[in-house]
C-alpha cells in the first residue's frame, strides 16, 4: 500500500553525509533544471498537479508562475518547515532524513522562480531538524551546490535557518513573514498575497517541506508520471502521521486514493487490544473528527469542504471508544485558546467561550441552550476570524455536531453517563 517517492531512501541514508545523496543520484534534478528554462520547469509542475502538502492543498504552479511575472528582481523563498499542529510529524521526518531532498527541492523552486535568497523556518522545538538542516546546508556550501555563480551557471542562491519560539501561529504564511522580518508573529489581511508583497515588502514563494520535497522526482521522471500516481484532483503521494491508539504510530507514505481504514489497519496495525474506534481526527487539531463508520473514505485533498477542511498536512489520530468526546474536544480548544495570537475578536474571545463551553460539557452541566450556543459561536469563529487559525478552530466541534451529534444530547440528558475521561 505504500508508495514510497520521497521516502524512498528512508530509513538506511545517512542525513548527515551529502555523499550519501549524492550516490542515489542525489542532485541531478537540480542539473537537470539548469538545462531548462524556468518557465518549462514551472509548465512541468503544473502538468504534475502538485497542491502543496502544508494544508491549504494550493497548486504550486500558480504561486510559481505568479512569482515568475514579477518585475521586481529581489525575490525570497520561504520553506515552511513550523509544523506545529499536534498530530502532525511528517515534516520532521523528512528533515531528519532526508535533508538534501529538501535543499534540491528549494534550489528547483528558487531556479524557477529567479529568487537568489531562501529562509527555511523551523519550529524551534525542532533541535535534530535545526541541526540536520544546518549540516546539509554546510555540506551543501562546500560542493558549490549554494552561494555565488551555482555550478558555472551564473545562478546565485543562499540559504539561511530561521526557527520561530513555538508559537502555531507562526506556520500561517504571513505570521511567519512577520515572524522572520523580526517582528511577532501575527497575520496580515489578504491580498495582497506572498507572491506579490511577502518578505521585506518583495514576492515571495512559501512552500512545504512535503511540497518541495516533491520537486526533484518531479523533475527526474517527469509531471505526467507524477500526475498518473494518486487520484485526478489529489496527485502524488502523502506522508501522513499516525498516531494515537495504533499499534504502530508512525510516518506513511501512501499515494493519494487509499482509504483511511487501510492506512489504520494495514500501516498502523489496528488499535491496541483490538478496541473498537469511537473516532478518528484528521488532520490534526484543526481538522474534523469522524466516526467509524466514514472510514471507508479515502485520502484525498478536497473530502471535507464543508468545513472547508481539506486533507491537511495529512495526521490521522486514532480515538478507541472509550475516549470521552469531550475531554478531546476541550483539549483542542485549549490549544487555539492558548495559541490564539489575538488580533481578531471572533478568535480571541471565541476560543475562551468555546471552551467554557465544552468544559460544561464535560461536567455534566451544559443545557440544550449551550449547545445552541456551541454551534452558532462556532460557525461565527469559522466565518469571521481572520486567519486559518481562528477559521479552523471550530472544525472538530462543527464536525462532532453533524456526526456525534446524538452524544450531546446524551450529555445533556444523562448528565451521569458521560464516557471516561
Ligand atoms: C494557523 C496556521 C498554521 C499553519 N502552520 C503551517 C505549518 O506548520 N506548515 C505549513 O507548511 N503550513 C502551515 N500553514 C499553512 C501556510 O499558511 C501556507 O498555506 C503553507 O505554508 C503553504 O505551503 P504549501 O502550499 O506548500 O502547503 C498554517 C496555516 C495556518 C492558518
Ligand atoms: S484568527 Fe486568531 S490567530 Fe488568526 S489573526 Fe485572528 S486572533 Fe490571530
């Protein structure tokens, strides 16, 4: 079931010694670039359909084309790598892995795109990642793969280390700009958007880990190949997180089209004990919680759209039955509460009643008139907060009202019978 493209050489090659990429032909994408001419790169994305795997699914030729019309000659590259979602380790997987496929990635999307100058933003969590990312580009210095005049080719491009202090926020693109221009980490108001006014006022591409790490096997075998893997909307593959009650948690790599219960059963190896699942969280905090019963469906980028909830970056956390719904679902919105940076009112003062409210919940002690309230706050937070943080947070109690909607009113009826904590 796994299809391995970015993976391939994981686990078994050293992340720490460039050779060691340089041998499985490591590199040779970004030869290959040199020969062609950046738009004919940026037409070979675009016929492979690649979205980009940081969870807004946005296809990547458009942001690179969008660069690639720009007149302003100072343009950045950003690789996202904050991945701060609880539920989601797949980015850290591929920087501790495979740093290198990363770096080329990069150096693919700069050369398309004519920006001389990348900043890799990583979570400051991340110490492995820091360190590895840090050595490749040392390593990578050295083979005259990064800096002035690129292999003869007249090509300059420099990369630096950026990491954030933590803060969720600071994955959202704009947060993260703010973030690397040194000042706290908030959003700012679309458009305009990254490609038109980004870092230091000049366009900017801000991708994925996952995303570029695409670009070399795109590169080598072609957009068409690529495209001919996975579904007709959702190309490729998708590393996806699992975790929770799995028999093995892990990184997978599976191309898009395979239902989520193979994934459990088949990568993850079941529940422990063989418990029954009560529900199954996709992608991450921010994105819905279903039932059993919906297991069937498969990954895939646009299954979610009415909660404007797409694959996301790709977690599948596992809940056996015996989990109190809404002990989960007060920890989610502890979470946005907490990471909530403020700015607008809906998510700010929202995330604080949504978790007044489920806390009753909870207890026991919410009331019909609760739930009314639950709900109508929550499409209010979706509708009206101003970045995806705030947009996002109400995605698991929106999508427990449509699915689990009867254990609510259990709560409310029979206070004393709630499930386990
Ligand atoms: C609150 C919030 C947190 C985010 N965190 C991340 C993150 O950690 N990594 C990431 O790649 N994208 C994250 N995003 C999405 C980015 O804003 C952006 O869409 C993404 O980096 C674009 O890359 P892609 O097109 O390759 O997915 C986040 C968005 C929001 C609203
Ligand atoms: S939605 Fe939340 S995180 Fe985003 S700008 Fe508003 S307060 Fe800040």
């Amino acid at each position: 079931m796994e299809q391995k493209l970015l993976t391939k050489h994981i686990p078994g090659m050293d992340p720490m010694n460039i050779q060691a990429y340089l041998d499985v032909e490591g590199y040779q994408s970004f030869f290959k670039a040199f020969k062609t001419q950046p738009l004919d790169i940026i037409g070979d994305i675009e016929k492979s359909k690649l979205r980009g795997r940081g969870g807004a699914a946005f296809p990547v030729h458009i942001k690179m084309m969008s660069m690639a019309k720009q007149k302003e000659t100072t343009r950045y590259i950003i690789c996202n790598a904050d991945e701060g979602e609880p539920g989601n380790f797949k980015d850290r997987y591929l920087m501790e892995n495979n740093p290198h496929q990363l770096l080329e990635g990069m150096l693919i999307a700069a050369y398309a795109t004519r920006a001389n100058k990348g900043y890799i933003y990583i979570r400051g969590e991340f110490d492995t990642p820091i360190k590895i990312m840090h050595e490749a580009i040392r390593q990578a210095k050295a083979h005259g793969l990064l800096g002035t005049n690129i292999q003869g080719s007249g090509f300059d491009f420099d990369l630096e280390i950026r990491s954030g202090a933590g803060s969720y926020v600071c994955g959202e693109e704009f947060a993260l700009i703010e973030s690397i221009e040194g000042k706290s980490g908030r959003t700012r108001v679309k458009p305009p958007f990254p490609t038109d006014v980004g870092l230091f006022g000049k366009p900017t591409l801000i991708n994925n880990v996952e995303t570029f790490s695409n670009l070399p096997w795109i590169l080598a075998m072609g957009g068409e190949a690529f495209a001919s893997i996975g579904t007709e909307s959702s190309t490729g593959t998708k590393l996806v997180s699992v975790s929770g009650n799995v028999k093995h948690p892990g990184v997978y790599e599976v191309p898009f089209g395979v239902p989520i219960r193979d994934v459990i059963d088949t990568l993850g190896g079941g529940t422990q004990n063989a418990q029954k699942i009560g529900m199954v969280q996709l992608s991450g905090a921010s994105g819905p919680i279903i039932p059993e019963y919906m297991l069937d469906l498969t990954i895939d980028f646009d299954r979610f759209e009415d909660f404007d909830s797409k694959t996301g970056a790709g977690a599948i956390i596992v809940m056996d039955d015996q989990k109190d719904m809404f002990n989960i679902l007060k920890r989610i919105s502890d979470f946005f509460e907490h990471e909530s940076c403020g700015k607008c009112t809906p998510c700010r003062e929202g995330n604080v009643h949504m978790s007044k409210l489920l806390n009753k919940f909870l207890q026991s002690d919410a009331t019909e008139k609760d739930l009314m309230n639950l709900e109508s706050l929550s499409r209010v937070m979706h509708q009206t907060s101003l970045c995806g943080l705030g947009q996002s947070a109400p995605t698991a109690v929106l999508s427990t009202l449509k699915y689990f909607r009867d254990t609510y009113f259990d709560r409310i009826e029979h206070p004393q019978e709630g499930g386990l904590a």
